[in-house]
C-alpha cells in the first residue's frame, strides 16, 4: 500500500462528504482496487466530489466508529454530514464499482 501513505495515517482532511475505504491486512480485494483504480479515482468527478480515505478495519479511527456492520473488505462507505450515506461491500471489478458508486451519488445532496 505505497502508493497512498498519506492516507494511512487515518487523519485525512475534514470534507462535508468523503469516501472511506475500509482495508483488512492481507486483503488481496484491497490491493487489486488501488491498481485498478487508486490512482485515477481522485481524478475523477465522483472523486473530487466524495475524496477518498483509506482505514484499516483492524484500527478503525474513533471519528469512523459510528460504522457499523463492517465485516468484508474492502468495505467502501459514503459520508455525509457525519453520517453514512451509502455503502458498496466488496470489490469485484470497475464496472461493479463506479455503478454502485454513481447511485450513491445522486443521493447526496449539495449541503449538509
């Protein structure tokens, strides 16, 4: 997971929405999503509009904690305002990802 250290420190930026990945060690899911997508997803609209944050599930931060029913990983949750929004359990390919993710979108809203 090289490739995002900043991300792993768990203090990422406060935004009014973000995305959170949520990672298990050993989760080859995981590391299959960041080739796949790591690099490009800040690039796009869905990125700019929910930025990502990547959590270990082992060591979920105490702002996160109100998650709950975290069982599979990669788990990615959509915030809001301080609230869950949406959630895509599993990774099982791009196309998979950016549907589930285009629906969780169109329910947010502009401001909290």
């Amino acid at each position: 997971m090289a490739t995002v250290p900043a991300l792993w420190a768990g203090a990422a930026p406060v935004h009014a929405a973000e995305l959170v990945m949520v990672e298990a060690r050993g989760c080859p899911w995981c590391v299959k999503w960041h080739r796949d997508l790591g690099a490009i997803y800040p690039k796009t609209a869905e990125g700019k509009r929910l930025p990502l944050r990547v959590v270990r599930l082992e060591n979920l931060p105490a702002d996160l904690r109100f998650i709950k029913n975290l069982r599979y990983a990669p788990t990615f949750v959509a915030i809001a305002c301080g609230r869950e929004v949406g959630r895509i359990t599993g990774y099982n390919g791009d196309d998979m990802f950016w549907g589930e993710l285009s629906t969780i979108t169109k329910r947010l809203t502009p401001a909290c």
